[in-house]
C-alpha cells in the first residue's frame, strides 16, 4: 500500500486546500494507506518538505493551485520521487491537462492504484531565476500583467479573477517587439504575448495551446500579434474552446528551448506565479516527472473530453 506525504499552505485560497484535502484523505486512510500531512508556509518550504518525503520514498501529494503544483512538480523534476495532485485552486490547468476526475472518490482511487506516468517539465532560467523548473506554462506579455492583477484580485476567485484581470491588462496594453527564438532561429513577433506551453490551458481553463501534450518532449509556443482590442476580446472568449488557433493572428511553434526578449520590461508568469520581467529562456525536461494520472488524452467522468491529439 502507497505512504503519502500531503503537502498543503493551510492559509492559501482561504484554506481550500485543507478543505479539499480532508474528503480525499479519509477516503485513503479507509483504504489502509498511510497519509501524513506537512503544512508549508511559503513555496519554497513546500518544495524543501517535498524532497525531503520523495528521500523517504513516499509519494508526495501537491494540495493547491497550479502555483504548488508547479513548485512542488518542480523540485520533484528528475527525482524520481512520484506525485499526485490535488487541485485546490482558482485555475487546477495541471490537473485539468491531466484529465484528473473532480469527485473526491475517484481521486482517491486514481491515488491509490494509478500507475506513475512520466511527463514533461519545463526549465525556466532568467536574470532572476537562475533554474527552476515549473509544468505547465511559461508567459510573457499581456497574460502575464492580467495573471499578476488576477494574483491581487482580493474578493474576486477562479475565472472571474482572471477575466477581471484580463479586462485591466488589456486596456492598458500597448503591442510589444519581441525577439523569439527556437531552438536557434530567431522569429520577430509584434504583439499581445508569447506562450510556451507544455500543458494545453491556462488561466483557469482556457485553451491557450489545445494539441499540447505534457508527454511528447515539445513545447507548443503560441504567438498572439497585434489586432484592434475588439478582436482581442474576441479571442480571448475563443480561448475556452482553441477556436482561436484558426485566427490569422495567431501564430503556433513547436520546439524543445525556447528565449524570449522584448523591447522594453515585459512581465513573464510561470505556472500562475508572477515576479519577474523578460528576458526568459525555457526549455522542456522530456518525461523528467512521474505522475499519478490517467490517460490524460481520455475522457474522464467530471471532465470535459480532452483536445484532439495532434
């Protein structure tokens, strides 16, 4: 029977994660699985309390948002430690790429007896980041500024937060000159923002990348060019389904490393988490995590089907 270390900041979210921790705990408990819980007071300490449980040989249950998740799969990145998440924040875009089912019962059978699959990682270096690694996006622009409002939201949660956010970020926005390059050639790109994704969504569910997969060693890198902010708008609403893929506006790579530069202080998020400004270099991590999770390109019960696979 698996031993389990929950990690889990009992303040975040107004204590979401304590509260969504406790249905899925007795459910392991009840089925002879041994479930102790460290409680974190920053990201870095939940990264510390991570590895010191993945040296113990237990698998390391991340119980928050897409910022622990992040964190924790981070410092878990190339360990061999395995984790399981469970989503206890406004966005949950990991869990949702990895098709995790919502109810508290199935969770805990997922837990219990899914098999560790590997997945990707992604490596983020930057004059303030000398390594870290995160696993879901890296952002650079208009996204990034609405993600930070989103952070101070204060009584706004979920997508309304971010859709509030976004609403600020763009009116304030003027087009930025970036210089992309991957995996050496360099793409001029003027424009709302660049996205280097591993997993498909961000931003409490939207589709900013639909065919990412977090399985096949490739960032899928989304360019968003100049366009009048009605049409903005526009395809920021196409984001909940990947309708906005078609858009002449929109431009999608694909490679393994990618730098980032822009022509004036340019804010970059990873994984939710906002504190720096470009340049930014990422780079994938192929299969360098071990996760609890199903078939992330099935359907899953309390989950909408998963995009098409390229």
């Amino acid at each position: 029977m698996r031993q389990f270390t929950a990690v889990v900041n009992p303040t975040a979210g107004r204590a979401a994660g304590a509260a969504a921790l406790l249905a899925v705990a007795r459910l392991l408990r009840e089925a002879g699985a041994e479930l102790e819980t460290a409680y974190s007071r920053s990201l870095p300490h939940a990264q510390e309390l991570a590895r010191a449980a993945g040296d113990r040989g237990r698998v390391v249950l991340a119980v928050g948002g897409d910022g622990m998740a992040g964190s924790i799969g981070g410092a878990l990145s190339g360990t061999g430690t395995v984790l399981g998440l469970v989503p206890a924040g406004r966005g949950n875009d990991f869990a949702r790429a990895l098709r995790l089912p919502t109810a508290p019962g199935e969770l805990a059978d997922l837990l219990l007896h899914g098999t560790p699959r590997p997945v990707d990682t992604i490596e983020v270096s930057s004059a303030v980041h000398d390594r870290t690694v995160v696993l879901g996006s890296v952002y650079a622009g208009v996204d990034a500024l609405a993600n930070l409002h989103a952070n101070r939201a204060g009584l706004l949660r979920g997508a309304a937060s971010y859709y509030a956010g976004g609403l600020r970020a763009v009116t304030t926005w003027r087009a930025a000159h970036y210089r992309v390059t991957v995996d050496g050639t360099e793409h001029r790109h003027t424009g709302y923002t660049v996205v280097a994704a591993n997993s498909g969504y961000y931003g409490s569910g939207r589709a900013i990348a639909p065919d990412a997969r977090v399985d096949d060693g490739l960032l899928d890198i989304v360019l968003i060019r100049d366009a009048p902010r009605r049409l903005f708008f526009t395809l920021m609403n196409e984001l909940t389904t990947g309708a906005h893929v078609h858009r002449p506006e929109v431009r999608i790579l694909r490679g393994r490393e990618i730098h980032i530069a822009a022509d004036r202080k340019i804010p970059y998020g990873a994984d939710g988490e906002v504190d720096a400004a470009l340049p930014v270099t990422a780079r994938i991590l192929p299969g360098a995590l071990r996760v609890l999770h199903a078939d992330p390109h099935a359907e899953v019960p309390g989950q909408r089907p998963a995009p098409d696979p390229r």
